[in-house]
C-alpha cells in the first residue's frame, strides 16, 4: 500500500456538500460529522491522517450564477458548533462588484440589491417591489445627476504597452502625460478616469475618457447613459437575470429620458411635469400593487418548469418568453 508524507498546508480543494433545507445549527452538525467520516475514510485507506477534512463555512442563501461567480451570506461555526457571534458576512466572487475595476456606482448599487433578493422568498412580491424601487431610484438620482462625480469613477492597471490605440488606461496615461510631462502615469499605476459626454460626436468611447480633474475643469458632461448601460445594467446582469422582464420596460424609459436630457432634447410630457420626486413603482410600470402582487404570483408559479442558461449574458432575448423557462432551479441552490 502506497503512503505519503503528512502535510499540512492550504488548498485550494474545497468539498461542497448540499443539505436540503437544513438549518444553519444543523449544517454546522451535518458538515462535521461528513468532515469526519471522510477523514476516518482516508485515514484507513491510505494507513494515515494524511487527508485531513474541516467544516469551514456554510453558506445561506447561496446563488451559484455561473462557474466560479456567486454571492451568499458566510456563517462560520464556532468550536461548539454555534453560529460565530460576529454574525454572517457578505460573500460575492466573480461579480462585477467586487472587482477593483468598477465604479462606487456599481458597488452601491449591487450590494443593495443583493441584501433584498437574500430573503426566503426573492420571487415574491416584497422582494420584487424592493428590488424595482431600488432600481428606480438609482435611475432617477443617474437621471438628475444627484451622484457625486466621484461615484463614477474607474480604474485599471496601466500595461507596459499595447498592440492597440485604443485601450483607454492607455489614453488617459498618454493625455495626462502630454499636459504634464514627466507626471504622467507609469507601468504597473492604476489610472483612474471618467467618461465625458460630447454631442454630435464621433469619438469613440475610449477617446472620451480622462482625469476627474480635467472634466471638473472644462466642464464636461459626465456621460451618465454609458454609466447606467455598463455599470447599473450589464453590471448586475447575472443578478438581476430573473426580475429582468420586469425592469426592462423601466431600463428602456430611463434609457431614452438621460439620453435625451444629454442631447439637450426635451418631450412634450416634460411640459406639463412639475413634480420631480421619485415616482413609484406602480408610476412607472403603469400598473396597480394589486397587478405587481399578480407578477410576483405568476413568476413564482412558472418557476417550477425548469431552469434558463446563464453562461453567455446578453445573447438570450429577454421577453416575457423568458419567464415560462425558469426561475426556482436559479434561486434552488441556496445553500451549501
């Protein structure tokens, strides 16, 4: 029989065991008793403790969104197998959110959300009404520039060069060199830049991008309709994926009013509007609590028939088709 030294160092091997509606408590026993039983297995196949198992954590709820990104709430045990008294803590990887390329808008944005759709019944009426007011007044406050210029802010490391011109770290690096010479950024920096607005122009994206400093100091428009695009929507892609027929038709209103109010341009409903508080979600989707209420129930209800594809975003239409595909299988894996 083959034996091998004993070694003890960290690993990048995790075993992860699904309990079907257990408890936290009751994991906490569950995931130890399967910890030991594996490692008394080992140890009596190989002649030794060289396997040696331990319950790290248990997750609940836990969203598996794709291969290596998912969000949940982190409960580690104690030695008596309690919950840690320090509370559960917030656990995202692979998420645009937690990457050091986004902005503080997205990181407002998705955490928030998150904390909603972590509750036990993310289809049901609460939880959808929660998330669409939260979407809501992320919109409304993009829409009347309410967010400092800091939120939209971002950064990426500076490569030593680029086959192309048009990466947009390496711009700003070049653009802020050339107004300062010898202060520019060097290989290895993180550049931090926004995107400015220009009407009527054919600059690429990459080429409206530069310094928080030299916007605020020509008075450029930050371009708020690429941060509500790429920040806010394709940002929250995975997470938002079941509740996107519901947040579509208002995306798509406050698409065309930033872009609009950008141009400069003004609908003839702007006339006549003298309120400019956030309107509910009932305002904006055009429908009564009662008809929100009836959503969340049949979303709910169409969840049992199977389980839409989240590996490619963007490339699914999202229709209210979207809806007689999935929802309970994506919300199933809850817990580990």
């Amino acid at each position: 029989m083959l034996k091998f030294p004993k070694k003890y160092r960290d690993s990048d091997f995790a075993s992860r065991v699904e309990f079907n509606r257990a408890r936290i408590c009751e994991s906490f026993v569950l995931g130890d008793q399967v910890a030991k039983k594996v490692t008394e297995y080992f140890s009596e196949y190989f002649g030794g403790g060289i396997v040696c198992l331990a319950l790290e954590k248990v997750c609940l709820p836990f969203f598996l969104y794709a291969k290596k990104q998912y969000s949940c709430l982190m409960f580690s045990p104690t030695k008596t197998l309690e919950i840690d008294p320090a509370g559960p803590k917030e656990l995202g990887k692979g998420l645009r959110f937690v990457k050091k390329d986004s902005t503080r808008l997205t990181k407002l944005f998705v955490p928030k959300v998150l904390n909603f759709i972590r509750v036990e019944d993310p289809m049901g009426p609460e939880a959808i009404q929660n998330v669409t007011n939260t979407f809501i007044q992320t919109c409304e406050k993009i829409l009347h520039d309410s967010y400092p210029p800091e939120y939209y802010v971002a950064t990426k490391q500076l490569g030593k060069s680029y086959k192309s011109n048009n990466v947009v770290q390496d711009c700003v690096a070049r653009q802020i060199e050339q107004r300062n010479p010898g202060r520019g950024p060097r290989a290895g920096d993180r550049v931090e830049f926004v995107y400015y607005f220009l009407k009527n122009s054919k600059k690429q994206l990459y080429q409206r991008a530069d310094e928080l400093e030299y916007i605020k100091e020509n008075n450029l428009l930050i371009d708020r309709l690429h941060y509500l695009e790429a920040e806010i929507w394709k940002a929250s892609e995975r997470v938002l994926m079941p509740y996107r027929p519901i947040l579509q038709p208002i995306y798509d209103k406050y698409h065309r009013m930033i872009r609009d109010k950008l141009e400069g341009n003004r609908s003839i409903v702007s006339f006549f509007q003298k309120s400019t508080t956030a309107p509910k979600v009932s305002d904006v989707l055009e429908v009564s609590p009662d008809k929100i209420q009836k959503m969340a129930k049949s979303l709910r209800e169409s969840s049992a028939s199977g389980c839409f594809s989240l590996s490619k975003p963007g490339k699914r239409k999202l229709d209210s088709d979207i809806t007689k595909n999935s929802l309970s299988k994506f919300f199933a894996k809850k817990q580990h």
